[in-house]
C-alpha cells in the first residue's frame, strides 16, 4: 500500500486528525463551562466568608469546619459516582448532579446559624461528588492515549478560570444588597443558577459513547472506537478493580493527591481571608487581586498538559509544579512582606494545580477500564479528605497561634511530600509501536 504524501495511509492520518479534533471542539469546552460552574459553587463560600463570619458571628475555626465538612460527603460518594458513569450513563449522571447542586448552592444562602452552614455543606458535597471523577473517566472513553492529557488539561483549566472569573465578581456582589438581603446571599444564589440550567442542556447534549455519537460519520464512530479498543488491548500488567485500589501504585498516588489537596483547599478556601487580613483592602479590590495567582496558574497548567503529552511523560510533569509551590510557600515564611511579593509567592503557590493533567492521565493510563474508573474515584476520595483537613487545620492553628505561619508551614511539608511520592510513582505502560 502506497504511503507517500496524498496516498491511502496519508488520508487515514488526516481522517483521524479531524476526528479527534470534531470530539475535542464537540466536547472540552462544554464540559470546561460545565467545572467552571462547578467551582464557582463549590468555593464561592470562600469569598462570602468575608462578610457572612461576620455578619453571623463564626470564628475562623467555625469557617473552616463549614469550608471542610462538604468533602465528608462529597469523599464517600466518589467510586459509586465515577461507576455510574462507566457502567450507566455519563449525561444522565452529569445532569442530575448538577441541577442538585444548583439547587443546594442557592439554599445555602439562607443559612442563618454554624449548624444550617454544616448542614449545607455537607448535603452539597453528596450531591458534587460524581462530577469530577465521573468526568475522568467520561474524558477516557472520548481521547486516546496521545490527547488524554491535553483534554484533562483543557478541562481542568476551568478550575483557575473559575476563580479569575469569581473573584472580581464576587467582590463586586458582596457589595451589593438586594431587596433586603445581604451580598453574600445572593452570591450563593446567583452562582447555583447557571448550575441548573447547566444540568438540564448536558442531558440532551452529551454522549455517552462514540458508537452512540450521531455527530460524527460512521467511519469517524468505526475509528475512535477501534483505536480506544486497541490501546485498552495492548495496555501492559492491567489489573481488576478490586487488585487496582490495593496496589502499591494506587496507593502511592493516592497519597500524592492527599498531600496536594490539602494545599489546594486550603489556598482555595482560605487565600481572600489571608489577603484581607495582610492588606485590609475592600472586599472589590480583593476579588480583584484574587485572580492573579490564577492567572498564572493557568497558563501553567496548559503548557504543563500540553508539554506532557509531546514528551509522553507523566511523573515529572506531575511533580515539578509541586517543588515550584513550596519554593512559593517558603517565601511567604521568610522573606518581607509587600503587596505585589506576596502576589507572586501565591502565584507560585497556586501553580501546584498545573500537576493535574498529567496526574489523571497517570492514573487513567496505568489499569485497565473499570480498574481505572475505581482508581479515579478512589484517588479523588483519598485526595479529597483533605479538602476537609486542610481548610479545617489551617482555621484551627491560625485561632491557636493568632498566626498564618504554622499552616503555612504544614503547607510547605505537603508540597514537598506529594512531589517525592509522584517521583516515586512507576511510569504506565507503553503502548507498542
């Protein structure tokens, strides 16, 4: 068979290539509007604590637990959401949960005591909890091997999107008092809106799998799901779902994502508190400011995707970004203290997240399909414990010592600790050329 330019192999390259890009440009930006909504509710708590501790009287300890008790929930429902979605229905998944998210978003807003802000929390975590992981696993039945990093990336660049876009408009609602009801109340409702609507278009818009997708033409179908098979059929050393959550590799990177969460929530939940606080500036001016670390981590979090699947490598593009955010966190302990300084040693800090993409496209690469959904909703679980840790500590050691450098100073030792462990972590099987 002829291979040179215009021949029969050159058209298959050129029909793939059209076909991966008809599934990204169908898919990723949907799905990224889709997280940038989920963030927005899950952390919008974070900027109406600078008006609802007090105008309702909570202490930072009261905050924290509030901040952290939704991943109770949310951790004890990661593998049975991650599931549905490999063995039901992704768009069915995705559209309950988020019209019950929106839902209990905009109820939150009328919290009046600690309890009813627990309460809130920790039924909002229930109803988040499928998301992440389920759409993990969605993203694997969609991109091959070669674009399954740069898809993830592409997807989870909604998480600092969804602060550079939340923050400045977070501080200008808070600002604001409608028909008698404080700013930070209509935060929560006018961020759990779009959730809903959101919900009810991704019912009709998704597909569940490519032989079900009547938007591309039957070969383009015939095509990524042969190559999908393929690579699931040449993956080395693949594991059941059950051998998968025991083994060293699971286990390891498991312990990765805790250490890494843990930093990342308490940043998420905690970072316009710690700037009010250090500047005293108006709630306006702090959201923002708040969008610059994530604007740069951003931007490092597509490279990094991006330079992860030209290189084909998973570990250090992990792990790098983690030794960059403890450089940062280091700085904020030691050196003096200006505005734009600690502007970007939080920068640096919030870079953490650029680990992200090739982290999930480690562990989906490393088992076989129900194995890899498992492991998702595993890790996430494990990781996520610390999103109830890590904004919980940091409230209770800064109540203990009046101060931010003991948090800070677990912060640093997390970083630190998460980035060892991926370099440890074993490289996933490679595909046979």
């Amino acid at each position: 068979m002829p291979t040179t330019r215009g021949g029969p192999i050159a058209a298959v390259d050129e029909a793939a290539i059209h076909t991966r890009r008809q599934i990204a440009v169908r898919l990723l930006p949907f799905l990224f509007i889709l997280y940038v909504t989920n963030y927005l509710d899950r952390t919008s708590v974070a900027y109406a604590a600078l008006d609802m501790s007090r105008d309702l009287g909570f202490t930072d300890r009261v905050f924290g637990l509030g901040a952290g008790i939704f991943f109770i929930s949310y951790v004890a429902l990661q593998i049975p959401g991650a599931l549905l979605v490999e063995l039901w229905s992704a768009r069915r998944c995705i559209g309950v949960i988020m019209v019950a998210w929106g839902s209990l978003t905009v109820l939150t807003g009328l919290v009046h005591t600690a309890n009813q802000l627990y309460l809130a929390r920790l039924v909002l975590g229930a109803a988040e909890a499928g998301f992440f992981p389920g759409v993990v696993v969605y993203l694997s039945h969609w991109f091959i091997r070669e674009d399954r990093a740069k898809a993830i990336s592409n997807f989870m660049a909604a998480i600092p999107l969804s602060f550079i876009i939340g923050s400045p408009v977070a501080g200008w609602i808070l600002g604001h008092h409608w028909l008698g009801f404080e700013g930070w109340r209509w935060l929560f409702a006018l961020e759990g809106l779009p959730a809903m609507l959101l919900g009810v278009v991704g019912f009709f818009y998704l597909t569940d799998w490519p032989v079900q997708a009547s938007w591309l033409r039957p070969q383009q179908r015939d095509w990524i799901a042969q190559t999908l098979q393929e690579e699931k059929a040449a993956d080395v050393g693949k594991v059941s779902m059950w051998r998968a959550l025991g083994s060293r590799p699971v286990l390891l990177l498991a312990s990765a994502a805790f250490l890494e969460y843990f930093v990342f929530y308490t940043v998420a939940f905690w970072f316009p508190t710690i700037l009010k606080r250090l500047t005293g500036l108006s709630n306006q001016r702090i959201g923002v400011l708040g969008t610059v670390p994530y604007v740069a981590c951003l931007a490092a979090m597509l490279i990094n995707g991006w330079h992860s699947d030209k290189q084909g490598e998973r570990r250090l593009h992990s792990a790098i970004p983690l030794f960059i955010a403890a450089a940062g966190v280091l700085g904020l302990l030691t050196l003096p203290g200006s505005l734009w300084l600690t502007m970007v040693l939080f920068s640096m800090l919030v870079v953490a997240e650029a680990f992200l993409a090739p982290f999930w496209a480690l562990v989906t690469e490393m088992l076989g399909e129900t194995a890899a959904a498992t492991a998702v909703g595993f890790i996430n679980a494990v990781g996520s414990v610390a999103g109830f840790a890590g904004p919980y500590a940091f409230g209770y050691l800064n109540t203990r010592t009046g101060s931010f450098s003991a948090g800070l100073t677990v912060m640093l030792i997390c970083c630190l600790g998460s980035g060892l462990l991926l370099l440890w972590a074993p490289d996933p099987p490679k595909l046979p050329v």
